[in-house]
C-alpha cells in the first residue's frame, strides 16, 4: 500500500513540475482533482510559476520529509515546554499535539500566502475575513469537540460561547490573519517594484535597439554613396579617356553592383561575402589604376561563414585606395586577410602607400566603421591604425561568435 501511495505521489509531482514549466500541459491530467490543481498552477502568472518550480524542485523527495521531521520536533519540543511551565496537570501529549498542529496549519497558511500573494494583496479585507472566520470555526469545532468528550453539558458551551467567539477571534487575527496580510502586502510591492524595473529594462533596450538601427542606417547611407561615387568616378575617367577598358569596366560594374546591392544593405554579412565585396571593388579600381595598384585577399576556410558588420572591411579598402595608393606616385599593393586568435577575430588592410604620416586625419569612413562597431559589439570590437613600414595597417579586432 505505501509503495502505492508513493508511486501516486511522485507520479502527481512530476505532473505539477511539467505543469510549471509548460502550462499547456495542464488539460493533459486527468479529470478531476488533478487537472483542477494543474489548471490553477497553468494560471498563475510567469513569475510566480517559476518561483514556484524552483522551491518544488529543492523541496521535494526525502528533502521535504525531512523537513517536516525537523518541524514537527521543533514543535513537539515546544509543546513540552508549554506543558511544564503553564499547563503540569495536563497531559504532556495534549501540549504536543496542539503545539503540532497549530505549528502545522501556520506553516501551510503561511507557504500559501507566499505563493498567492497577489491575489491576498488585491483583496485584503476579504481575505482577512476569510481567514478570520475559518480561524472562529475551526476554535468552535474544537471547543464542540472537547465538551462533548468530556461530558459538559451544552448550557456551559452556550454559557461560555461569547468569550469563546472573542478568543478564538483574537487568536486567528493576531497569530495568522494580520501576518499572512502583511506577508502578502511585502510580497505584492515587491514584485510590483521588480516588475515595474523589468518593464522599464525592457523599454530602454528597445529604444536603445531601435536608436542602434537608425545609427546603422544613417552610417550606412553615408557609406554606400561614397563607394559608388568613386567607382563611377572611376568609370568616368577611364570614359574621358577613350581607353578600351572602359565598357569592360562598366559592364562588371553593373554586375557588381546588381549582386552586392543587397549585402549592402544587410545588417550583418558571412565575412566570404565581405572579402567577395572587397576583392570586386579593388577589381574594379585596378581597371581604373593599372600597374599603380596590386591586391591580394587571403580568407580562412574556417572564418568564411563568420558574421560581421556589413561594408566594414569594404570602407578599410577604400580608404587605403584614397589615402594610401592614389596619393603614392608608385601606387602600392594592399592586402586584405583574416586571422583568428583565441578569443577574437583580427582582419587586417595592409597598404604599401604614403602611410600614416602623409593621410589628412582619420576621415568619415573610418569613424563610421567605429561607430559600427561600437554599435554592434560595445567596448569588446575596435579599430587599430599603426604604421607598417611601408604604408598603414588597418587592423579591426571583433569577438568570436561563441566568445560573446
């Protein structure tokens, strides 16, 4: 029988756990009690139905037994001291069992109130009431008890009914109404101040997002006309010139633009598409400079599908095209690669150009890829600009997707 009883027992806590976690589950119990107790977990609110899985996960099994051992001895305890300092021609047992229940019908109202806080908090008066009148007829049921079990007769019940009424009265108010009402009132303002934060939390991270996605848009849109402008400015001077090349050059030009319109208007791009942006537009502008201008790109396999800020390396390229090579009377080479480390992504533009001493400042384009990053990764990405003998290195360090 008892190995039923537990059986039952855990089958109907693991329920109440599934319950918890997903609410749907609760018209999947069994009609009748068990379901009415899942329906009534399923309502209550997020909070609380997590707050109240993680107590029934920690007190259950052996732990709450124990528990209850520890209580009832503690109360038994109490009971016997009870019965030498106020009642010594009792029996000693009466204290005890008193002591017990009393202790016991606390606790439960107590772990009641802390689970259904908000409900007691939106109706005080009628939960004190409740508590109260369940106090006064609970002390009738047991004054009833002990007059019949001792032989009094009824007149002497009558008799003392009115004192009886006030003690009970008194005692369910000061011993469990008036401290499961304030228990409540303290949970209830509580959770309003928590949630009342989180909801504010909430706010401010939605407008940081929506303020984050306008900064990206309006960097975006300063960025995509420069890189046109320069390459149609290519265009049109090899156009001027009558140079042979120039149909070739608009007609990979149109393509380009045709396939990369989209990525560039994408928030975050695989870093292969990136390096494939990059080596179209240096395509395109070594039409334009000739022997001026030699590249090389260099992408590990293993980086290839990695997410990064669109246009971010394009706008590296660009400027060491206009303040690197153009200004060189030699021109240079640039070198596009992507390296990882342990906890970070490094992708260098290395330019063989006039480097840093001769560049007027650090330009539009490079603070937009500052601003983007910090945009997108906070204080763990940057932009570091060094001198590289010759040229300049352009080094962006962002985090690993799975360092974040």
């Amino acid at each position: 029988m008892w190995a039923g009883i537990a059986k039952w027992y855990r089958q109907w806590e693991q329920e109440q756990l599934a319950v918890l976690q997903d609410p749907a589950l609760a018209r999947q119990a069994p009609f009748g009690y068990r379901r009415y107790v899942a329906c009534k977990l399923a309502a209550l609110p997020l909070s609380e139905r997590q707050e109240l899985y993680r107590f029934s996960v920690y007190w259950r099994g052996s732990r709450v037994w124990l528990a209850l051992a520890a209580l009832c001895l503690v109360l038994s305890v109490l009971g016997l001291l009870l019965h030498l300092a106020f009642v010594p021609a009792t029996p000693w047992w009466k204290p005890v069992v008193a002591a017990n229940t009393i202790g016991l019908a606390l606790s439960a109202s107590f772990a009641g109130v802390w689970f259904n806080y908000r409900r007691i908090a939106r109706a005080k008066l009628r939960a004190l009431a409740s508590m109260v009148g369940l106090g006064a007829i609970g002390g009738l049921l047991g004054t009833l008890i002990v007059t019949v079990s001792r032989g009094k007769p009824w007149q002497e019940l009558i008799d003392d009914l009115p004192r009886t009424l006030m003690l009970v009265t008194g005692a369910a108010t000061v011993l469990i109404a008036a401290p499961s009402i304030v228990l409540a009132v303290l949970r209830n303002r509580h959770y309003e101040t928590a949630n009342a934060q989180l909801q504010r939390d909430a706010e401010q991270a939605r407008l940081a997002r929506e303020l984050s996605e306008t900064q990206l848009r309006l960097l975006r849109a300063q960025i995509e006309p420069h890189f046109l402008f320069n390459t149609l400015g290519a265009v049109q001077q090899l156009a001027q010139e009558k140079a042979p090349r120039a149909a070739e050059l608009t007609a990979h030009l149109i393509d380009f633009l045709r396939a990369s319109m989209s990525d560039m208007r994408c928030e975050q791009v695989s870093l292969a598409t990136e390096f494939g942006l990059v080596e179209s537009y240096l395509a395109v502008m070594q039409i334009r400079m000739g022997e001026r201008l030699r590249f090389r790109i260099d992408l590990p396999t293993s980086l290839a599908a990695t997410q990064v800020p669109s246009m971010l390396v394009l706008t590296l390229a660009e400027n060491a095209i206009k303040h690197g090579i153009e200004p060189s009377l030699r021109g240079g080479a640039i070198t596009v690669t992507a390296h990882e480390d342990a906890d970070r992504i490094r992708i260098a533009v290395h330019d063989s150009g006039v480097g840093m001493s001769d560049t007027p400042g650090n330009g539009t384009g490079l603070e937009n890829v500052r601003s983007r990053l910090r945009l997108a990764y906070g204080e763990s990405a940057s932009l570091v600009l060094s001198e590289a003998e010759p040229g300049l290195l352009a080094e962006l360090f962002i985090p690993r997707k799975d360092a974040q």
